[in-house]
C-alpha cells in the first residue's frame, strides 16, 4: 500500500511539473521575452530578405559606380560608359536566368524608333528589368524608365540612377525622352500594383492614361508587354486593408515579400500604332486590354507555384 501510494504520489508529482513548465512555455511573457530578444531580428531578416538581397545589389553598384566615375566623363551619356553599364546589365540578365529561366518572346515586336513598353508591375520588376539588360546587352540600346519617387530619395542612388536611365515621372521629360528616338518603359499600376495585385493578375491601374497622353502627344507606337508567373516568383504577406490604408497616407509602403525559382516568360506584343483620331482614355483602355490578352493567353489563372517551379523543366523557347 505504502509503496502504491508512493508511486500515485510520484505520478501526481510528475504530472504537477510538467503542467507547470507548460504553463511556463506557453505564457504570453515568456514568449515575448524570447521572441523578441532572439527570434525577432531573424524573423525580421526571413520576411524581408528579398528587399534586403534588392537593395544590397543597388548599393554594390552604387558603390562601384563611384569608383569607377573617377576615370569617366561627367556627362553619363558618353558612350565610356557604356563599359559599366555592360557590367551592370551582364549581370543582371544573368541573375534573371539562374534564378527565373528568364526569356523574352517577341522582342522583335519593339521598334527601331522611339516607343512606350507598357507592362504589368509584380511584386518586384525583376523581369523589367532583366528586359532592359537583354536589350542592351544585344543591341546597345538603352531602354529609359519611370519609376518610384522613393527611389530618388534614398541616399547614394542619384548617379546609378543617371547610368541606367532612370527617371521620375513628368509628362515633359518622357516627351524628351522619346523625341531623342528611345524606348520608355512605364508601368501604370506602378507600386500599387506591385503591392496589391496578387495571383490572378488583375490590373489596378484607376485612372491613369498619363502614358496614353504622352504617346499620342509624342505620335510613338506603344508596346504591351507581361510576364508569365512573375505573382509566383514573389508573393507579398500582409495585404489587407490596413495596409491598404497605410499605403494610401505615405504612397508606398514595403510588405514581405517570399519567392521561389519559378519559370519567367515575358511576351512582348505586336504594337499599338499611333492613331491621331484616338483619344488618350481610348488608347488606355486599347493598352489594358492589349496586356490582358497576353495574360489571358499565356497565364493560366490563378496562378499555381508548383506549376510555375515545373516550368522550369520546359523545353525553352528559341531566345530573341
């Protein structure tokens, strides 16, 4: 009996601890305690490696770019620096084909002249821009973009800003750009797009036919172009409408972003000519739905990763 009552007594003992230690283990300071002071940074690190590996690439370049301007001329649109630039492109078209299989069907579709590419904005314009280094690297033309204000105001990034073309947007300087006979890439959802389009591909543009001013303005053609599994390759946590909000108070706003080595496809469509008897809302919606045929002929929707990762097994198309 004595020997019975030992062992409940033990048991009870023993059950008695290990319901205290979990109590420990689930308390709500506890896990503060730990998550932040241990896990917090690293988790923080996780979430937005993406952005983190993006900007480190842009300051790489920054930094040589400096380095390199000592034995170049002011003026970044002297052909000596062309040799930089061929670096920067080399490497990031490169990037785009370890990382995606990237290939571009229907380059041929861009004109000799001046034009506007009009693309779908993913989470990261990866594709864009392994777009403008194919173009550079084989045929030496410079493709020009808008993009984000917030770009020009981050420290260190005016002068690789000035190398590859980069530009705000401003209806005069675009007029500009395309009267010297280059191409303009421009993405009218722009970072809203980017942030809260998902996986069926929907564009957000509202109400912006600003490109479609600018083309009729400057009588160029303009380029649709999109993306195969671009919302695949990278996919954004935290859309919801806070977030929504906050983008709406500051005018962007950087969420986490997880991504995987799916297969990139960008198809360049035929161009929509010039036509002084359009109006801009016209060639805007003309554009829109110039993208969403290639979407809807090249995309299956929604989007599927695995289907996107087994596209990398795909018989390539013949490179442009």
């Amino acid at each position: 009996m004595a020997a019975a009552a030992i062992s409940n007594t033990s048991e009870e003992e023993t059950l008695t601890l290990f319901s205290h230690m979990l109590k420990n283990w689930i308390n709500f300071d506890y896990l503060e305690e730990h998550l932040s002071y241990k896990w917090l940074p690293m988790l923080f690190i996780l979430l937005y490696a993406n952005w983190l590996i993006t900007f480190l690439i842009l300051y790489v370049f920054a930094l040589l770019l400096n380095i390199w301007k000592k034995n170049l001329p002011e003026d970044t649109s002297d052909k000596l620096w062309d040799v930089p630039r061929q670096r920067i492109a080399y490497f990031i078209d490169k990037l785009g084909w370890i990382m995606h299989g990237h290939e571009v069907i229907g380059m041929e579709n861009l004109p000799e002249g001046p034009g506007i590419i009009i693309y779908y904005h993913g989470a990261l314009i990866t594709d864009y821009a392994s777009l403008v280094a194919k173009m550079f690297l084989k045929k030496g033309r410079i493709i020009h973009s808008i993009v984000h204000r917030h770009l020009f105001r981050m420290p260190g990034t005016h002068l690789i800003a000035k190398v590859i073309c980069c530009k705000k947007s401003n209806r005069d300087e675009c007029m500009k750009i395309l009267r010297e006979g280059h191409l303009l890439g421009i993405a009218p959802g722009g970072n809203r797009e980017g942030t809260f389009s998902d996986e069926y591909y929907n564009l957000l543009w509202g109400n912006h036919i600003g490109f479609a001013e600018v083309a009729l303005g400057a009588k160029v053609p303009i380029i649709p172009m999109f993306t195969e599994n671009l919302r695949e390759g990278y996919r954004i946590i935290g859309k919801m409408w806070l977030t929504k909000w906050l983008y709406d108070k500051t005018g962007g706003l950087l969420l986490p972003i997880y991504g995987f080595p799916v297969k990139f496809r960008t198809y360049i469509g035929e161009p929509i000519p010039y036509d002084p008897n359009t109006t801009a809302t016209e060639l805007a919606q003309k554009t829109k739905a110039a993208i969403e045929n290639l979407r809807d002929k090249h995309q299956k929707r929604p989007g599927n990763i695995l289907r996107a990762l087994l596209g990398r097994f795909e018989k390539s198309h013949k490179q442009n």
